[in-house]
C-alpha cells in the first residue's frame, strides 16, 4: 500500500464577490497597467507580488489565483481585494468562496500501483474511469473534479474544498 508522505496546496482559486455592481474596468486598467485593457475580454489578469493572480470581471466579482492555504483565503481575499480596489467605490466584500482548488499529494512509490488501480495509462481516457475512483474515495463524484496522476509519485487532485477532504483523500490512497 502507498503511504502519503507529503501534502502540498499548490494554488486555492477564491471568489469574491463586490458590493460594487459595476467597476469601471478603464480605471483599472489605468490604475494597474497605466494603459487601456482590451475591453472586449471583459476580465484581466493582474500580477501581485509574483505570487497571487487576480481576475477581475465587469459586474462585481473578483477572482484571486495562487493562495497557498485554507487559512489564509477570507484574510488574504479581503486585503488583495481592498487596496487593490479602494479608490474606485469598493468598501465591502459580500461574498468568499473556494471554486476551485489544487492539491499536490507526495506518496512514498512510484504512482504504477495505483495507475493500475485506476486504469491510468498514458493512452487512456482517464477522467471518466477517475471519476469512478473519486465516488469511492468520497462517495459523492461532485466533491471533487478530477485526478491527474504523473509517472513519478505525485497524484494531483482539483476540487478539493477544505482539511477535511484534503484527510480524507489522503487515506483513501493510503487503503488502496
């Protein structure tokens, strides 16, 4: 049997939702890049500190990329969201909430055993039979999205929504 020796978070894509109905998209631009945007994309991806990648979308939501841990996402989306965001009329966050997340589980072997498990090769079409290994792991596909399993030792798993399942994937490789 593999035994996790590793959990990694790897990036936490959190939305936000603003009280602003609308933010003016040109100020934006102007605020952060110092030349127009493309209005016609309708979201823009802007580099903080070479770590957190945030979009930015017309009617009020905010998408930030790159958070490490659960811990940090209600503090680090309130502040990134804040002085990014201050001087065109937005003073309060309505809403945070995990879309999506990735999450990086180490074992102790190569990955073959399990590919054999689940049926991964290189020349398969993995997701679906991955779903079914999803339900056993969680017994609820939804929980999670899928897995994508490398050659080496490292199993990457999106959807993943909080500790809790983060432990409870963890084991169900450990029984496999």
């Amino acid at each position: 049997m593999p035994k996790v020796i590793n959990t990694i978070i790897e990036n936490i894509l959190v939305e936000c939702t603003l009280k602003t109905r609308y933010i003016p998209i040109s100020t934006i631009g102007f605020m952060i890049e110092k030349k127009p945007f493309d209005l016609d994309l309708m979201n823009y991806l802007i580099l903080f500190e070479s770590q957190y990648k945030i979009i930015i979308f017309k009617k009020g939501k905010i998408i930030i990329s790159g958070i490490k841990a659960f811990e940090n996402v209600k503090e680090i989306s309130n502040k990134l969201v804040k002085n990014t965001l201050e001087d065109i009329c937005c003073d309060e966050i309505q809403n945070i909430s995990i879309r999506q997340t990735l999450v990086k589980f180490i074992i102790d072997n190569p990955i073959a055993n399990i590919n054999q498990k689940i049926s991964l090769d290189k020349n398969s079409k993995y997701l679906p039979k991955l779903d079914v290994f999803l339900c056993r792991a969680n017994n609820n596909k939804n929980n999670l999205s899928y897995v994508l399993a490398n050659n080496s030792n490292e199993i990457f798993v999106f959807g993943i929504k909080n500790n809790n399942q983060i432990k409870e994937f963890k084991d169900f490789v450990e029984c496999i």
